[in-house]
C-alpha cells in the first residue's frame, strides 16, 4: 500500500477530471442528486472526447486546458438548455427533505463499502502502481498515450499508432485522452496514471453508475439505491475481470458509464412532463455519444438493452391512451410504425460499411454447448477460464426477477437482463452466422459479453436481497405483531445485512478466482526463464536504464511480442514497433525482416536512416510463450545482429540486451 501512497496527488487528479466537468454541467442541467454523480463522468468523457477531436483542427495542442475551455462553452449551451427547459429537473419529482437524506446516506455507505473493498482487492493484486498488466493490449493502450503526450493530439480520428504512416485512423480514444491529462496534471508516469484511472474507473465511477441506475429504476427507495452500491463488485465479471483480460481499458470505461446511460433513458421514459422527458433524453443521447467515442461496442449494447425499454414505454403510452379512449386500431398502428421503424433501422445500419465490419469480425470459436452456455450465465461463471459459481448472487438475481415481474413499472428490467443473458449464450453456443449479425460488435468474445451481465444483474440481486429483507420483516411481525420498527431502523438493519453478506460473498471462491487472475496479470516474474508476460524483472530494469542511454529523439526497435514496445511508455524513447499486430510500412518491413543484414544490403541503412532508429532491445522470450498465430515470427531480422556485425552490446540485464546499430554509422 506504501507504494500507491506518492500516486494519491493522481487519484484526486483523477477524481477532478472526470467528475468537475461533467458535474457543473449537470448542475446547471437541473440533475439532481445521486442521478448527477452518476451522469457527470460520462459528460465529461463527451466533452473531453469531442474536443479531442476538435482541438487538432483549431491547431490546439491537447491539454487540461482544452478541456476547461471545452467544458466553458458547454456550460453556456447548457445554460441556454436550461432557460428554454426550465422548470425541468431530474429526478422530475423530488421525495420529501427527509427521504432524500436516506437515499444520500444509504448510497454513501454503499459507494464507501465498494471503495474500501475494492481498493483493497485491487491494491492487493497490483502492489506497486508503476507495474504494467502482462498482455496483449497493454503495449498499445500506453503507447497511445505516450503518442499523444508527445503529438499533442489526442483525436479518436487520429488513432494511427497501429497504422504508421496513415493520417486518419479512427479508434475511440476516450480513455487514452483522459489518462494523458491525468500525466500532464499530476506528472506521474503513464503506467502509474493508467493505473490510477483503471482504480477510479472500476471502483467509483462504476458503483455510482449503478446507483444513478437504481435510483433511475426504482425511485427514491434508499435501501435497494444503496444495495445497488455496495454489491456492485460481486460479480466476477465486471469489472475485476476486465482488469485482467485483454487488457481492455476502454471497455472497461465504457460499461462503467453504462449504468449511468441508461439511468437517462429510463427517466426519458418514466418522466413527468414533457420537458423533464427531453432533459432525459438529451442527456442519454449525449452519454450515447460518450460510449461511441470510450468504446464503440458498449454503444451498441446500450441500443440491444433500449429494445426492452422501448416495449415498455410503448406498453405506458398504450396504457395512457386507451385511458383517454383512443381507438384500439390507434395504438396497434404506433405499435407497428415503432417497432418496424427500429426493425428497418438495425436492417439498414448492417448497410453501413463501419458497422458491416464490426459485424463480421467474429474472431472466437463457438466453445460451449446451449445448456453449458446458460448454466454458466445464470450462476456468473461465465469468464475464461470458467470459475466457480456465485450462488448467492445467482439466488438474490431469481428472487429479484420475480419481485420485478410482478411490479408493471419494473417489469421490463428482467427482460433486458434476458437479452445481456442472450447475447452471451450467442456468443459462447450458437452458428457462425448469428454469433456474425448479433455479437460481433464484440468480436464475437464471451468475456466482453459477460462483463456486460452485471449492469442489470446487481440492481436486481440488490432488488432481490430487499425482498428477502421485507419477507423476514413480515415473518418477525407475524411471531411479534407489538414489534413495529421504524423505516430508519429497517433501513440499518437492511444495510448491516447487506455488509455481511458482501463480507460473506467477497471471501467466496469466484470472488478469490478473480483476484487471483487479476494479481497474476500484473505480476512481475524474475527472469526470463518463469516468464510467459511481457517483462520481467530484468527486462523492467532494463528498461528504466533506456533513457540515461538512448539520445532523445533516437527511435528504439525489437520484437513489440518480448516487451520492448513498452519501452515509449516506460523509458520515453519511441518504438519503431510499438504494438503486438501492426501494419508495417516499407522501412518497419525492411528493418523486420532485414536488418541482419544491415552490412549487405544498403536499403537496410536507408530503412534506418528514415525510421531514426539507433538502438534494438532484445528482451528474450515472447508473450504466451509465442503467439499460437506466429505473429511474433515476423521480425527474423531482429536476430542475430552481434553475430552478423551490426550492432553491439551496449547494456545488459540478466537475459535482455540493448544493442546500438553500428552497421550504419
């Protein structure tokens, strides 16, 4: 825990730059509450994602201060927004003073439940915050900041690390936008900063996405907004696997602000007033636009989980109208123009050329039978590698499904969990061509899928533990008909058996499954021979040699597969290769696949002399022990080079080497 201490000037950083913003602009909105704590995040990511992209064409180089200004001329739109709305508010109808201080004080021990545990849970898989996550993604997540610290430009159209030598590349960039400001603001190193966020991200702004989402769902009821809160980590699945798979940092924003999202479209929906409905709605489409631009995928799970809610206002509407005596011809005719309207649309948008591709790069293997692919999703086993089953979450989620079925105005939450259910059983058990048209918005990957699980399974697990709450209420009156406490000691008692049972549940196998996967990504092994990640200690060491050696400016190269990619990250020297599967222009293929021969072949050095490449790391064995597809085979040129008079030895740590080309001195 020592070591995290020197990194708490980022984490209030971090606490300011997503929540200042976007929480002045929802105040000045008129949102209220814990709605306001839950939206404000995703606001500021809209505002800091668009004036990304904004900044390079004003020639703006991308700062703290782009932001600031960024977030001022929103605020006098949002002024505007207010006068031609006022007097609309969210929530549209305020619960009495004393009501609205319970629902306060319950989500604040919620939230503070989930922090405390989730941070030791994270702290505790993760000891020192400098250290990187042991896969795949990790070299092109933190390279994309080191680019943009050094560029200045940090537009989700300029994402062209990958692709060297294109000017527009379009990767959402939310997040990469957000860490680089956090290193700017507090100065702390990326991989720290990176960190840092991914701690804020998985175990504040989640938790209270969740209690936006509750209170939108379920009204001022203290005791479920609360639950909603402190079970929010309970689940494997999100967001404690997402910080060990993949590693998907993006992702990881952007179902975060999900719940939150959500929440808005819900109050579009369950509004009083026309204006109070259209706050709604602008702010859920806002937070639409902030889950393209964090990651593209949880767009669209918001549009597959808005098919329910969309049933459910209708059924409203309808309700409505046959009250006020519409004909029955009427309401069947906005049924069908509705439906079809939404039908033609995800017909048309498979047209669209962006969303075709994303549809068809399924890249995962069905893996499971029909009944495997259920079994695992109703018990939250659903993860790689399947892990033990959550029982009591499993229970609460069945109990809370019935409670909301028989409440009309809940009853559509169970549905939409049935499609979060849905389209991860596609993914893990169905034909190539539906796991196609339905989940390859996530690559047709199960995990991703699972994360998405929890964004309505805790509210009813949560709504699930109340109704177990109110039967022994019941059942102790029953037995005591003198005992009738009152809603501040029901609300006490409810919350001191929801600490237990977390207590309880966080000390159970999958919660420990978790957190081991999450320790054995970020962990460091000490030599080469253990180590199947991508440093080691020798390598690490090495690298934080790189910068006394390599001239500023002087590029760095070495097979991105062993760990020397990291080395623009970590050291501050560009990597000619700095992620795992790039396209390669002519002098990054000449230098792969050539030069070794840098003494023979005189394109080799004129390869060189373009890249402004001076130095190779030679880290030793690759990712995974080498990746099953061989993409870490294409740099036979890096090998070698001693041997073949190219370069030397100019530093050495256990098995890695970093070697100075001469050959084209």
């Amino acid at each position: 825990m020592s070591d995290w201490l020197p990194v708490s000037g980022a984490f209030l950083c971090a606490l300011l730059v997503l929540w200042v913003p976007g929480g002045l602009v929802v105040r000045v909105l008129g949102v209220r509450g814990v709605l306001g704590w839950g939206i404000a995040p995703v606001v500021t990511g809209a505002i800091a994602a668009a004036a990304a992209m904004v900044a390079p064409a004003l020639g703006l180089r991308w700062s703290a201060w782009v932001l600031v200004g960024a977030t001022g001329v929103v605020l006098l739109l949002s002024l505007l927004v207010r006068l031609w709305l006022r007097p609309a508010t969210l929530p549209s109808s305020l619960p009495p003073r004393r009501l609205s201080w319970a629902v306060g004080l319950s989500t604040a021990v919620g939230l503070a439940v989930s922090f405390v545990l989730g941070v030791a849970r994270f702290v505790g898989a993760v000891p020192d915050p400098s250290r990187v996550a042991q896969t795949y993604d990790t070299a092109f997540h933190l390279n994309s900041v080191q680019m943009m610290l050094e560029t200045g430009d940090a537009s989700s159209l300029h994402m062209t690390l990958a692709y060297p030598g294109q000017s527009v590349s379009f990767y959402p960039a939310m997040w990469h936008g957000l860490v680089s400001l956090i290193v700017q603001v507090s100065g702390v190193g990326v991989a720290q900063a990176t960190n840092v966020l991914a701690l804020v991200v998985a175990f504040v702004v989640w938790p209270v996405s969740l209690a936006a989402l509750a209170r939108a769902l379920f009204g001022a009821r203290p005791l479920l907004v609360g639950l909603t809160a402190m079970f929010a980590l309970l689940l494997p699945q999100f967001p404690v696997r997402l910080l060990s798979f993949g590693i998907l940092y993006p992702t990881l924003l952007a179902y975060a602000f999900l719940p939150a999202v959500l929440a808005m479209f819900v109050l579009a929906v369950d509004a009083r007033g026309p204006r109070a409905r259209v706050l709604g709605l602008l702010l859920g489409v806002t937070g639409w636009g902030a889950l393209a631009l964090a990651q593209t995928s949880a767009a669209f799970a918001l549009m597959f989980l808005l098919v329910p809610l969309l049933f459910h206002a209708l059924a409203a509407w309808s309700t409505e109208a046959r009250r006020r005596g519409r004909r029955r011809s009427t309401v069947v005719s906005v049924w069908v123009l509705v439906l079809g309207a939404a039908a033609l649309a995800y017909a048309l948008a498979g047209r669209v050329s962006t969303i075709a591709a994303m549809r068809s790069k399924v890249d995962w293997p069905e893996t499971l039978s029909l009944l495997g692919a259920l079994r695992s999703a109703v018990t939250f086993s659903s993860i790689d590698p399947v892990i033990a089953p959550s029982w009591i979450m499993a229970v609460l989620v069945l109990v809370g499904t019935v409670a909301a079925l028989r409440r009309r105005a809940w009853r559509w939450i169970p549905f939409g969990y049935l499609v979060l259910l849905v389209l991860y059983v596609v993914s893990r058990a169905s034909p190539a061509w539906l796991r196609t048209e339905l989940t390859g918005y996530w690559y047709g990957d199960a995990p991703r899928l699972a994360g998405l699980l929890p964004v309505l399974a805790v509210p009813l697990a949560a709504l699930g533990a109340v109704a177990l709450v109110q039967a022994a209420r019941l059942l102790v009156a029953r037995f005591r008909p003198s005992w009738r406490p009152t809603g501040a000691v029901l609300l006490a008692c409810g919350l001191v058996a929801g600490l237990v049972g977390t207590l309880l549940v966080s000390r159970m196998q999958p919660t420990e499954d978790a957190d081991r996967w999450m320790a054995w990504t970020y962990r460091v092994d000490p030599d080469a021979e253990s180590s199947v990640g991508l440093l080691d200690a020798d390598e690490q060491a090495l690298l934080d040699e790189v910068d006394e050696i390599v001239p500023e400016g002087v590029r760095i190269a070495g097979n991105p597969w062993n760990g020397s990619a990291l080395v623009w990250a970590l050291a501050e020297r560009e990597a000619v290769f700095p992620h795992l599967n790039m396209s390669f222009d002519v002098p990054r293929a000449v230098v792969a696949e050539r030069l070794n021969e840098a003494r023979v072949d005189p394109t080799v050095c004129e390869a060189v002399e373009d890249l402004g490449l001076g130095y190779v790391l030679d880290m030793g064995p690759s990712l995974w022990g080498g990746d099953p597809a061989g993409r870490d085979a294409r740099f036979g040129g890096l090998e070698g080079l001693v041997e073949s008079g190219v370069a030397e030895v100019v530093a050495t740590e256990g098995d890695a080497e970093l070697l100075r080309i001469t050959a084209c001195d």
